[in-house]
C-alpha cells in the first residue's frame, strides 16, 4: 500500500471514530433530558395518578358538602377549596 492510501484510510477511522463518539453524547443528553423531563411532570414527591388524586379531592369535596348539609349553590366552591388542599398536602 502506498502511503497516501494508509493515510486516508487512517482519516476516515478517526471520522469515524468522532461520529461515533458523537452519537454516544447526543444518545447519554437525550437520555439525561428525558429522565430530567419525566421528573419534572410528576404533580408531586409522592407517586399518585391524576385519578387518585381526583378521588382525593372528590373525597374532601363530598366531606366539605356533608359538613354544610349538602345544601346546593356552594358546589364549585366545595371543589376548588379541596382541590387547594390537596395539592398543598401533596406538596404541589
């Protein structure tokens, strides 16, 4: 082999090489920016559905009507004061 043909076959190993390292960081920030998003979308610390947390403040809503004797008109008022109280204790 003439020297010319070892010194572009050794060029392209070393792109190659860079391209491939490349990949591996773009791959590990990816990663890392999914892990990072995936946290930040949770609603709290703690590990509860969106459904349980519903249940949560249906169940606080029910209690804040009971306590008024379900007397209608105050409903909405019910909901978001639970709402409120939920997330807070959920540290939201």
């Amino acid at each position: 082999m003439s020297p010319t043909i070892k010194k572009k076959s050794a060029a392209k190993k070393t792109v190659k090489k860079k391209v491939a390292k490349k990949k591996v960081a773009t791959t590990k920030k990816k990663a890392v920016a999914k892990k990072a998003k995936k946290n930040s979308e949770k609603s709290s610390s703690l590990d509860i559905t969106s459904e349980e947390r519903w249940k949560m403040i249906a169940v606080t809503a029910y209690h804040k009507a009971e306590k008024r004797g379900f007397i209608p008109g105050d409903e909405l008022r019910d909901w978001a004061e639970s709402e409120k109280e939920i997330d807070k204790l959920l540290g939201g």
